[in-house]
C-alpha cells in the first residue's frame, strides 16, 4: 500500500477553509434560487475572514513544510491569503449589486473562492508540481469568471482569449519545469536549488528550462512581450472581477516568480537578471505609452498594471531584504487602488449604462464627487504622489534600487512615471470637465451602497497606507525573510 | 503652546473638514477665512517668540515611518519663518478674494487652498528629507485640482504641462533622497543633518533641477506661463506668490546646505542661468500683451534674480534672496489679484481692452501705483532694499557681474511702467469706457490691502526683517562659502 504524506490540517486551514466554502456554496447553490445573491455574498464573506484569519492566528508559528516537502507554510503564504482575502472581501462589496448576482451568485461566490484558494496555494508552494496545479485552479476559475456575463460577447471574448493565452503560459511552464527536472532530477525547489548550486548553469537543459518557466510566469503576470492578453481581458471580464484580477492576480504571479527564482533558482542569479532587466525596462515605458493611446478606460488601466508590472520587476531583480520587502510591500499597495480605480469603473458603468471612456466620463465627476474624488486619489497612488500608499510603495522599491546598485532602473521608472501621467490626468481632467453634462441617471441602483462603501474602504486603505505604513512595512519584512533572498 | 506641528496640521485638518461637509458658500468660506486668520495669528505669535539666532527653532522631532528610518522632524529658522509668514499672509488673502469672487463649488476650492498652505508650510519646516519630498510634491495635489476645476479656457494644456514638468524634476530629487537616506551611516535616516556633504555630482543636480524647475530657473520655465495666465487669480496669488518660492527657498535652505562643495563648484552654472533668465524674462515681460503676462514673465525674471542672489554664496546675497523672496511674494501675488479682479470687472485682462482706468478710480490707482513703484524697486521700498542687497553682492563677486545684473533692474522698471501706464492711464478703452468697472473697494480691496500694507511697512523698517533673517541666512550658506574660500 501506498503510504500517504503526513498532512498538517491547521497549516493549510486557510486554503481548506477556502474550498469547503466554495464547495457548500455549490451544493447550496440549487437550493437558494432566487436568493443567491444575499446567501452568496453572506457565505463568502465569512469564508474570505475565516481563511484570513487562520492566516493571522498561525502568524507568529515557525516556517514549515508539509505534505512530503510539497507546501511550505511561513509569514509570506499568511501575507498572501490575507492580502488575497482582503481583495475578495473587497471584490464581493463591488459585486454585490452586480445583476449577475442575482442570478448565478452562489457560483459566482465560489469561483472566487476557489481562485482565492489557488492563488494561496501559490504562495505556499514549494515545488513545480504544487506551483502548477495551484496556477491551474486559479488560472481555471478565473476563466470562468472572466466569461462570467455570459450575455455579453466581449466577456466571453475575454474568457476564452485568457484561456487560450493563459493555457500557452501554463504549457510553456510545464515544460520548462520538466527541463528543470530532467537536469536536476527533483521537482522541489530547495532540491532544484542544491543541484543548481553544485552544477551551475552550465547546463544547456537548465538555461532551457529557466528561460521556459520565466516565459510562463512572464504571461501570467502579464509583462512585454508577453502582455497580449492583458488589455482585451481586462476589457471585456466584468469590471468587478477586472478590479479582482489586477490586484490578486498581480499579487500572486509575482509571488509565484519570487519562489521559483528566488526558492529554487537563486544559483543562476546571472542568467535570468539580465533577462528580467531588458523585460523591466521595455514593460515600463512602452507599457505606459500603449495607455496614452486608449480611450477605454479599462483597457488604459490594463495597459497601466502593464507598467506597474514592470516596475514591481525592478524589486525582483534588485533582490534581496530590501528588494522582497519592496515587493511585497508594493503588491499589497497596488490592490486597494486597482480594486478602488475599478469599482469606480463600475460604479460609473452602472450610472452610465455603457462602457466607461475618457468620453463617457466627461463631467461626470461633478455628479458623483466621493467617487471621482476617491478615483483621483487612486490614479495619484498609481503615480506614486506622496500621502497614498502607492507613494510608499514606489519608495521602498526605488530605494532598494537606489541601494542595490540599479540606480539607472530608478530613472527608467521616472521616466515611466512621468508618461503614466500623462494618461492618468487626461482622465482627471475629463472627469472634471465642466464643459460637458455627463447626463447620466442618478438612479439609485440596490447594492449601490456596497459599492460605494468598497469605494471609501480602498480609499481609506490608500490614505492610511500612505500617512501610516510603518505596521505594514514591518509585516512585509517579516514575510520577505521567508523567501531565500529576504533572508 | 502652539507647535510648528499644529500649524501644519490645523490647515490640513480644515481643509479636509471642509471636502467633505458641503457647507454653503457663506459659511464655508468664512470658516476657511477664519482658520487662515488663526494660523497667520499663530505664525505671529511664533516670529514674536522667534529668537534672531542662526539655528533651527521650535522643534517637533518624533518618529513616523520607523522601518524606513523616517522621523517627522519639523523646525524654523529665519528663513523659513519669514516664508511660512508671508505663506499664511498670502493664503489670507487668496481665501478672501475666492470668497469675493464667488467660485462655484466654493466649499471645496476654500479646502484646496487650505491644504496647499499646509503643505508649503511642511516645505518651509521641513528638516526630514521624507517630510520635505512630502510637501514638495503633494502641494501639487491641491494645485492640481484647482488649476483642472476652476482654470480659465487652456487649463487642461496648463495642468499637463505643470504637472508633466514638477513631476519629473520631483522624481529625480525623490531618487536624489533615497540615496542620501539609505546610504547613511547606521541604517536608513533621512535627517537633513545628516546628509550634509554625503552628496555627489549626479544627487545634487537630482536636486538641483527639481528646483530650477519650480522656481522657475531659466530655461526649466516653460509650465509657468499656461499656469499662471489659467489658473483663476487667487490660484495664480498662490502659484506665483508662495508655491514658486518652494523651489527657491529649497536651493538657499536645502541645496547650498547639504552640498556646500557641490555648490561651490557649480554656482556659475546658477549664475549663469539666473543672469540669462533675469534679463530674457524682463524683456519678454515688456513685450507681453496682458496684465497676466507681464507679472508672469516678470516672476520668472524676478525668480532667476534671487536664484542669481543665492548662488553668489555671500552673506549680502542670501540675506538680499530671502528678503527679496518675501517682497516678490507679495508683490506678484497681490498683482495678481488686482489683474483678476480687473478681468472680473472688464472680462479682460488685455491692454487692449483697458487703460485710463485711474479715473474716478482712485483706490484703484493708489494700490497699483504703489504696487507697481514697488515692483520697479523705487529707492526707500523694501523691493529696492533687496535688490539692492543682491546687486551689492554681485558686485562683490565680479564688477561686470553687477553691471549686468544693474541692467536688468532698469528692466524691471520698464515692464512696470508699461503695466501702470497701460491700465491706469493711457486712452480708456472702447470696452472699459462702456463697462465703466466700479472702483476697488470692499471684499476685493479687503484681500488686496493686506498686502500693500505689509509691503509698506517693510519698505519702512527693513531692517525689522533684516536682522531677524541675518544669522539664518548666513548659516545657510557659510558652509559652501568656506568652500569658497571666502
């Protein structure tokens, strides 16, 4: 008989809470007709907070492994779920009013639950097989979601184009990670790691496999030349979900990235920096120029988390206490203000009836000031404006460039951010245009309040993250130390 | 007590009191009024309890950010308490004349204003690098929005263009501070005191360019003139008045201090520049068609000068660039609120459209007469007891250099003249004569005088401000100067 690993439940009580939830839900969900949307939202809500909070509680545990070395559980997997957490409790206020909801919420609950689950399982994986069957759960659901508004063509352009792209990324990572295998003979990054160590990269089969697995993490987190599928998702998956997958989604490929080179591939540092160098550069200018050229909003902010992408690379190949902490630190600010700038979006979507353009805005910020307002304070945390937390977020990632000796990045990524603002004020200055009536029906939607209290708990989280960071600075060191390089 | 902490906090705390309950405009700009009225109060009280040394004062020192090293480490001296003077005096009055203008959406215009006074008074106060970047580049936020919400017809060219401009020249500063700060000895710390001499070439012009760009240093000049033909009057008061003099007063109390070899070995960059700028503005002043022209070209002439007076890093040339950085804040800011209340009055500020205004308007031509004598530094005004100071250390550094220098304050008096005689005197216009505009008088004269009056009293006791800024300003830059062998 086979003999089963040993399975610490309290360690991985985050991701299991995550699937029971998803699991009752899809069992309540023929019952609850009708009534999905309050269940839905209810049962979710209670998950998100009960997988958070076996996350905080296991806080101060000590680093282990678990299922024969598969899953590594230490401070940065607790960041993650509660960050990942956080974005779908944020995600479920922004839905709530959404008319899908009404009638398939319970599924739609669970989805989230279930990406909420793969995207932890990232964090916490410690070999290529628990890192690939993570992605796939995540990276499944989320087609899903994307094709989620079954009704519209451009969300089921949006689902299948992501499934088809992210299938290839997916593919191309198996590849590479068998390559890996086959010159290493382990899946296991600490394994990978100590062969790599002794062999060095001589190896045609190593530099084969890192160049195949960067490539497939490269589409996931969505940075040059492999962005393609970036703009036409986030445009045609409904917004509330776009605000989803650009803050989780981003936290969770850069957290996949930063196990596998820094886990399981820091021997080979040289090979793969350089590499990251030219993609970080490329994404961060010609990422915020594709943004001057748009007039659909989501599509500009796709090209933005482009840009943004590029940037949190600086972090990756600076490396190191200062660099992991700067990502990790950045990755947690840059949700509250991608799912804020996106539930505006939405909230615009629904007063309009219709797309949200530079157009279709104009004016409209004098109809609803505490969105608009709240969406100036995002598009200034994107450019990295002091008192919003995207400031500091910029700051610790510059500084570690500054102090890592890639100084000239740092100029690159002002250069960058000051093409950012060229689109980032052209939607400023639309949403105040007093020239224009925006004319929109100020009807006042159910569920419209969630949304706007979604609006003002990104807003509050990007203020105080911005005056106050020093807590949320301390909690992102503690978690670099559990990547090799933090430490 | 009062701290230099609460001075910031109250405007900011004011301001956001005011976004977010929608007061009538009534209420909400004499509650804007009133807390501006109790922080000048409070700065009075602090130049009353303000001992005329050469080191910082009134401290608040605690930490803020500790992870990063970051402490919120506030204090003044002379220097920058004569600028957070002349900050709340100037914010006064820009409220005042919001008020009397009648803005829509006043609540929250009267809130912009207030929390940029806040954040120029970080800036002036400002003894952590962190805090200062704080100030430097949040100031745009409020600024920002006004110019976007409440500009004139090319705002949207005038924001892109002040933002595309600050934003990049405040970047290169913000990698300029990460290094001095993480580079410290003993782990991250961004005390300016600490990152005296640390510097090298590229951080200092990191710095450097920053602040030519918001001063506005010939040739990084190019946002000022959009910005202040757009912005609405008070907004232009404040742009021209105070937030431009964040960038001066950042060379003279951030710059020469913390790199004095630096700024040593490049001052004659800062000569050059500041000669060039002082001449072509002036010129470019006498050329332009509007009253909002001339005050502009002439604040970037005027600007140029007291970078010129800073960098010639002697005691007669920094004490002549603070003094002469107040008196230009006054007078730019209260010029430009007498062009917009005339643009109010006539819905023009072209000179084509005005002249021989001073008419049965004689309030109106006392204050621009006195304004403009101002301006064109009349011997016994204070203006002229500044100029005086920089030429007078021009000359000291090289005789050809106070020449020159000489040649551009006749300059000055020209553009002036044109101005007074353009508005006040001259043929009426078709279109003023059947307007008629009434005199100046009440709610605009009220946001106008104050300053005119202060103008006057430090025409008449300069050496009240003098001997107040002296020390400060030597301690400034006597670092640098010993590097100068003088």
């Amino acid at each position: 008989m086979i003999k089963a690993p040993d399975v610490n439940w309290l360690a991985i009580a985050p991701e299991m809470a995550l699937m029971i939830g998803a699991f009752v839900l899809l069992l309540l969900a023929s019952f609850i007709r009708g009534r999905d949307r309050g269940i839905g939202t209810a049962v979710g809500l209670i998950t998100l907070v009960v997988s958070a909070g076996f996350a905080i509680n296991a806080w101060t545990e000590p680093a282990t492994t678990t299922m024969a070395g598969a899953v590594q559980i230490d401070q940065l997997t607790q960041v993650v779920t509660v960050l990942i957490a956080g974005c779908g409790i944020l995600t479920l206020l922004v839905s709530f009013g959404w008319n899908r909801m009404r009638e398939n919420g319970a599924e739609f609950v669970a989805l989230l639950l279930l990406v909420a689950a793969g995207m932890d399982l990232i964090a916490a994986s410690n070999s290529f097989v628990t890192l690939f069957v993570a992605l796939e759960l995540f990276s499944l659901s989320l087609y899903v979601l994307c094709a989620f508004d079954g009704k519209s063509k451009a969300s089921l352009e949006s689902g299948f184009k992501y499934l088809v792209l992210g299938t290839i990324g997916s593919m191309v990572l198996v590849y590479g990670a068998a390559f890996l295998y086959g010159a290493t003979g382990s899946f296991g990054f600490e394994a990978i790691n100590t062969a790599l160590s002794k062999a060095g990269s001589g190896d045609a089969l190593v530099i084969l496999g890192t160049v195949l697995v960067l490539i497939g993490l490269a589409f996931k987190i969505g940075v040059m030349p492999f962005h393609m599928w970036v703009a036409d998702v986030y445009e045609g998956a409904p917004t509330n979900v776009t605000g989803f997958m650009s803050a989780a989604t981003k936290i969770a490929a850069f957290v996949a990235l930063a196990r596998v080179l820094f886990d399981a591939l820091p021997a080979i540092r040289d090979t793969w920096a350089p590499a990251l160098v030219i993609i970080a550069v490329v994404t961060m200018i010609l990422g915020n120029i594709s943004a001057l050229v748009q007039t659909n909003l989501k599509r500009m902010l796709a090209y933005a988390s482009v840009g943004a992408a590029g940037f949190g690379l600086i972090a990756i190949i600076v490396g190191g206490e200062a660099g992991t902490r700067g990502l990790i630190f950045y990755l947690a600010a840059y949700a509250p203000m991608a799912i804020g700038a996106f539930a505006v979006i939405s909230l615009h979507e629904r007063d309009h009836k219709g797309i949200a353009t530079l157009d279709s805005i104009r004016g409209w910020g004098f109809d609803r000031p505490v969105a608009a307002v709240s969406m100036v304070v995002f598009l200034l945390g994107f450019a990295g404006f002091p008192l919003t937390v995207g400031f500091i977020g910029k700051f610790v990632v510059l500084g570690s460039a500054v102090e890592g000796n890639y100084a000239w990045l740092g100029v690159v990524a002002v250069v960058a951010s000051v093409i950012s603002l060229g689109y980032l004020l052209r939607i400023i200055l639309a949403m105040f245009d007093r020239g224009a009536k925006s004319g929109v029906m100020m009807a006042a939607a159910p569920g419209m309040g969630s949304l706007n209290l979604a609006i003002v708990l990104c807003l509050a989280l990007v203020l105080i993250g911005g005056i106050l960071p020093g807590l949320g600075l301390d909690w992102a060191a503690d978690a670099a130390k559990s990547l090799a390089a933090g430490r | 007590m009062i701290t230099i902490s609460t001075l910031i906090a109250v405007p900011a705390i004011a301001a956001v009191v005011l976004l977010v309950i929608p007061f009538a405009r009534q209420a909400a700009g004499y509650l804007a009024l009133l807390v501006s009225l109790a922080v000048l109060g409070a700065v009075i009280g602090f130049i009353y309890r303000f001992e005329p040394v050469a080191g910082y004062q009134f401290s608040d020192d605690v930490s803020w950010i500790a992870p990063l090293g970051v402490r919120w480490h506030v204090a003044v001296n002379g220097v920058s308490l004569a600028m957070i003077a002349v900050t709340a005096l100037i914010t006064t009055c820009a409220l005042g004349f919001a008020l009397w203008a009648k803005r829509d959406r006043s609540h929250a215009s009267f809130a912009l204003i207030l929390l940029t006074e806040a954040f120029l008074f970080l800036v002036f106060a400002a003894r952590d690098l962190f805090a200062f970047y704080v100030g430097f580049e949040g100031m745009l936020i409020p600024l920002l929005v006004l110019l976007v919400v409440w500009g004139g017809a090319g705002r949207k060219f005038a924001t892109l263009q002040v933002i595309a401009y600050t934003a990049f020249g405040t970047l290169l500063m913000l990698l300029g501070i990460l290094y001095l700060g993480l580079t410290a000895p003993g782990g991250p710390n961004f005390d300016m005191t600490a990152a005296i001499g640390r510097g090298n070439d590229w951080v200092f012009f990191a710095f450097a360019i920053a602040f030519a760009i918001k001063s506005p240093l010939f040739p990084l000049h190019g946002w000022v003139l959009p910005a202040y033909r757009n912005a609405s009057p008070e907004v232009a008061a404040v742009l021209s008045g105070v937030a431009s003099k964040a960038g001066a007063f950042a060379f003279l109390a951030v710059l020469v201090p913390l790199f004095p070899s630096q700024s040593e070995k490049y001052a004659w960059v800062f000569i050059a520049l500041g000669t060039i700028g002082f001449l072509w503005g002036s010129l470019l002043a006498f050329r332009q068609p509007d009253g909002r022209g001339v005050v502009a070209y002439s604040s970037i002439a005027q600007m140029s000068f007291i970078v010129l007076g800073i960098f010639l890093l002697s005691d007669r040339g920094a004490t002549g660039a603070t003094f002469q950085m107040v008196n230009h804040a006054l007078v730019s800011a209260a010029l430009f609120l007498v062009v917009g209340w005339l643009e109010t009055q006539v819905g023009s500020g072209s000179f084509a459209q005005l002249g021989g205004l001073a008419r049965r308007r004689p309030v109106l031509a006392t204050v621009s007469m006195v304004l403009g004598m101002a301006a064109l530094a009349v011997p016994g005004s204070s203006v002229f007891a500044s100029e005086f100071l920089i030429m007078l250390g021009a000359f000291e550094n090289h005789w050809w250099l106070g020449a020159i220098v000489a040649l551009g304050v006749v300059l000055a008096a020209m553009y002036m003249l044109r101005w007074i005689s353009a508005i006040l005197h001259d043929r009426e216009s078709a279109l003023a004569g059947t307007l008629n505009p009434p005199d100046l008088k009440k709610g605009a004269l009220m946001a106008i005088l104050p300053l005119v009056l202060v103008l006057i009293g430090l025409s008449i006791a300069p050496a009240q401000f003098t001997d107040r800024v002296d020390a400060s300003a030597h301690a400034l830059i006597s670092a640098a100067a010993k590097e100068a062998g003088r």
